[in-house]
C-alpha cells in the first residue's frame, strides 16, 4: 500500500543538483531497488545537501553516486535516508527536515 513506508535496500544511480524550470535549486536523485526504480527531487539547501551526504556515509555528492543506502519509501516518496549498519553515516529524517522548513520546500517524486 502506498501510504506504509518501509525501510529498503537501495543503490543510488544518480545523484546531484541543479535548478528546476522555475529557477528553485533542487537535489535529484535516483535509487533502484527491489526490481524497480524511483527518483525524487527536493528543494534544498546547504543543510538538506549536508545531511545527504552524511547519510550516504561520504565525504563529498559525486561520492553518493552508486552507493548502497537504506531508503524509508512508499513507492512514491522517499521520507528517510540512512547507510547500510555496517557503514559509516547518519540517519537522514527528510520529513523531519521539511517540517522544519515549511510549506515552501514541498516534494517534488516522480517514478522511473
């Protein structure tokens, strides 16, 4: 069911920042997992960029590229970003980040 989140396995194909049509800077990203693909986009800022790089347990976002994470989805939305127990990182709460910031940095999903 789409609203359940759960925590998956996930390899993050793609990775990286830029600015949508309307001129906001937004992270994409895109993680295969279990058979299929998702990609999500975030309004961000330098805190939201930090706390995913520290999720992926690097140094560096060309560094999270074809990294294995932890994703919390639903088949729509990623909520959650955290390494593998074995790694390096720190857990990564987006909703908790986006309930910070308000209304003005909603989600941008969209499925592959």
């Amino acid at each position: 069911m789409a609203d359940e989140f759960e925590w998956e396995v996930a390899k993050i194909r793609k990775v990286d920042v830029g600015f949508e049509d309307h001129g906001i800077f937004v992270l994409f990203a895109t993680f295969d997992y279990g058979g299929s693909g998702q990609g999500l986009g975030y309004c961000v800022d330098q805190e939201f960029i930090e706390c995913f790089i520290k999720a992926c347990g690097v140094s560096t976002l060309n560094k999270c590229n074809n990294r294995i994470v932890m994703i919390l989805h639903n088949n729509c939305t990623v909520v959650g970003i955290k390494p593998l127990p074995f790694e390096e990182g720190e857990e990564f709460d987006i909703q908790a980040w986006l309930k910070r910031k308000g209304e003005k940095w909603n989600a941008i999903t969209r499925d592959n």
